[in-house]
C-alpha cells in the first residue's frame, strides 16, 4: 500500500530538483533519484520488514543532507530549542560553510543528565563544555560497565553537542495545538482520548557533534580533505558530525534509524555487539547479513545513484545506517536493540540497554506540577522515576511482556505524548 501524500522531506528534495523515491523490486528496494520529477508517492515501510524499512530511512536521511541554501536541509528546520525556549533561538552559534552562515542551537544531552549518578553530575559541574556535554570517558565517578569501550584518543577535557530538528509538518502540529506546555499538552490530550498524535509526516532529527579538540592530536579539518566525516566551522572552531537519529511518523510506533560515520577515531565503537548492535542495512550497502566492528561494507548502486543526484557532501559516502526498527521485539518475542555508539555510550546508556523505540514510548505526562524542578513525566529516562524498573529495551510492559502494555491500569489522567521526549521537556506552563 502506498500513502498518497508526498512527505514533507521529499518536498523539500524537490524543491532542489530531485525526487527520491522508495520503491520495491524483486524483493530488494530501491532509490529512484530523477531529476525535475513532479511529486510522486512515497512508499510506506513494511512493519518488521527490514529492507523495506532501510530503504525508507535512507530516503529520510538522503532528504534530510541534501544542501539547501548553503546548509544541510535539516539544518533550515526547527530546532526544539526554538520551541522549549522561546526567543533563545537568536543567541545561536554560527557555522561558515561555503561563503554562507547558519544558525545552530547547542545544548546538552537531556539524556546523559538524566542518566548521569550525582557524583558524575558533580564532576561535571566543574567542566568547561559550554553548551554542550563531557564525552563518556574514564575517571571519577565513571560506571564500571562501559570499560572496554572507552576510546583512547580522546583529549583531557573531551566534550559534545547535540541538536534535535523538526520538520516543518511537525513545528506546525505542536505549535497550532498549543503543545509548547505539559498543561497545553494535557488540554489537547483531553480532547483526544488521552493521547498526543503526530500527523504521518512527521519527523524528528536528533544530531551530535564534536569539536576536534576533543581528541588527541587533531585527526580533522574544516572541510575534511579525506571525505571521512561532514564537518562545519562554527565560531572558529571546527566540529564534525558522528551521530543521527532519523525518526518517521511513517508508522503508528514511528520508524527508528541511525546513522553514523565509518571513523576509527570518532566513532570507534561503531557496530559492536558487545555494547549495543551490530550494523545491518540490506538496502544501503551490498551486505545480506549484519556485521561487526571494523568492517566496511560496500555501499550499494542505488544509495550511490541517489546521494549523487541529491548532490550530497562526498563526507556522506562514508556514513553507514546502523540499524533500523519498526518494532519492539521481532518474531520470537526477542527484544530489538538499537543504539548510536556516539550518541547512546556519551548519553551513558549502558550496555545492551538501548532501545529507540521501547525507550520514547515511555514519553507520557501525568498531569501533576514540577516536583524539586523536575517535570513529572513518565518513569523513562527523562521523566520521573515513577515506574523505575520497566525494561529499557522490548516491550515497555513490566510483567508478561507479550505485548505494549501502555498504558498500565494505574495511570489514569496520563497523557501520551506519542513517543517524544522533545514534549516532555517543555515547560509546565
């Protein structure tokens, strides 16, 4: 079945002359880059079908880095800072790329302070990162589990910057519904059967970034001389890109994927099974079966063909999809795990912990007033620890996991806030 409204980032796409197009043939997807295309559907992911499900991320991230009046086009898209912080957004950084500015908006990861111990948080308090957060590495008050994974080039004061971006179908949604407060969320819910819904074309684009001086001897340069990694010089200093999550309302439980570069130095956990998952894309590279740290595979025909239509930075040639899910568990009833070995490990998501989809599903508000400053949000990794032990990855149900059990019997007055976290940290009123 194919949905017959053209998503909002394929518009964009078009706007630059391209469409791209996800179509199935023979059992394996494909890209159709063409040029001048009129718009043309977009073919929906098969739930639990992963090649359908790569080609459809691919598509999103082939849109998403297409250049658009001197920045990435995601880059042109809101960022949630604009909608959690109204008015901040001029106070920006500027980035210089091809003679033109940008604006970016970096904070910190709401996640690695939710996830830091209090001593971590106290170490941190005396760390000069700015708007953004220390990476994860060895130290005082570091968790014993991520040893081993460490990288051993990072320099002594190592830091990171995450933005997340909305497109325009879903800035419009949150701010026509009046969804930029927990009290407005609530209201809306209320009219709603108790739940946030986002309309299909939305997406959400979460990115990390990293200064150079986080590492030991400089290992890259604004632009990149050898196309590993896109790299930006903001303000002076030059960062490069080593974490996307790409998110779709494609789907009722949203589409999930991940990317990162194939970088030793940045991200040199990448596809190891032993902290999250490993790497799998049967559309975007020629491999039929997932695989592990330190191997290559060959980018396929089709995502070559629609990254050059596109015009994409060649930095991009170099970015592998880590994984993709549409699901909880798969067919035996086995959890699906999925982790950004960048964005996740410097979150502090311990091992074997990471789950895209079970871990947003938790995004739910209770209604009640800030308690100690914090917001009362379901008992996730940003909200408060009102159900402390659910599972981080699978099912989000506590007891006989055979299903979604959200949500429980003893929430009443809860409201869904369709699996983002971005509304859960808006402000109560």
């Amino acid at each position: 079945m194919k949905i017959r409204v053209l998503h909002a980032t394929a518009l964009l796409a078009i706007a630059a002359g391209i469409c791209l197009c996800s179509q199935i043939q023979n059992g394996r997807a494909s890209l159709i880059p063409t040029a001048n295309a009129a718009p043309q559907a977009v073919q929906k992911p098969a739930v639990g079908d992963p090649v359908s499900a790569a080609a459809f991320a691919w598509s999103l991230f082939v849109q998403a880095m297409t250049p658009s009046n001197g920045a990435l086009t995601f880059e042109g898209w809101t960022e949630q800072t604009c909608l959690i912080q109204p008015g901040s957004c001029p106070n920006s950084a500027t980035a210089q790329t091809g003679g033109k500015s940008r604006l970016h908006h970096f904070h910190r990861s709401p996640l690695r302070q939710k996830n830091a111990t209090s001593k971590t948080k106290a170490i941190q308090a005396g760390v000069n990162c700015g708007p953004g957060a220390p990476m994860n590495a060895p130290g005082p008050g570091t968790t014993p589990v991520f040893n081993g994974f460490f990288p051993k080039n990072l320099s002594s004061n190592p830091c990171f910057f995450e933005e997340v971006f909305v497109n325009p179908a879903e800035s419009t949604f949150i701010t026509k519904n009046g969804l930029t407060t927990l009290i407005g969320q609530q209201a809306y819910g209320n009219q709603h059967s108790n739940a946030i819904t986002f309309p299909w074309d939305a997406v959400e684009i979460k990115v990390d970034w990293v200064p150079a001086s986080s590492f030991t001897n400089a290992t890259f340069k604004c632009p990149d001389p050898t196309h590993q990694l896109y790299t930006e010089n903001i303000n002076g200093t030059c960062y490069a890109l080593v974490g996307i999550h790409i998110s779709s309302k494609a789907l009722p439980d949203w589409l999930w994927a991940t990317f990162e570069p194939n970088n030793g130095i940045t991200n040199p956990n990448r596809c190891n099974q032993a902290l999250y998952n490993p790497c799998y894309d049967p559309f975007g590279t020629t491999s039929t079966q997932p695989y592990g740290p330190g191997q290559k595979p060959t980018q396929s025909q089709p995502l070559q063909q629609a990254m050059k239509a596109a015009q994409l930075d060649p930095a991009f040639n170099n970015y592998f999809l880590t994984g993709v899910a549409t699901q909880f568990v798969d067919n035996q009833k086995t959890a699906i795990p999925m982790g950004n070995s960048f964005v996740e490990f410097n979150a502090q998501v311990a091992p074997g912990q990471a789950s895209c989809i079970t871990c947003h599903r938790y995004a739910y508000f209770n209604g009640q007033p800030p308690s100690n400053g914090v917001e009362q949000n379901f008992g996730g990794p940003l909200g408060a620890p009102n159900f402390p032990n659910w599972p981080a990855i699978g099912n989000a149900c506590y007891s006989n996991p055979n299903g979604n059990c959200l949500p429980p019997s003893n929430t009443s007055g809860w409201t869904s806030q369709d699996f983002s976290w971005m509304l859960g940290l808006m402000g109560y009123k």
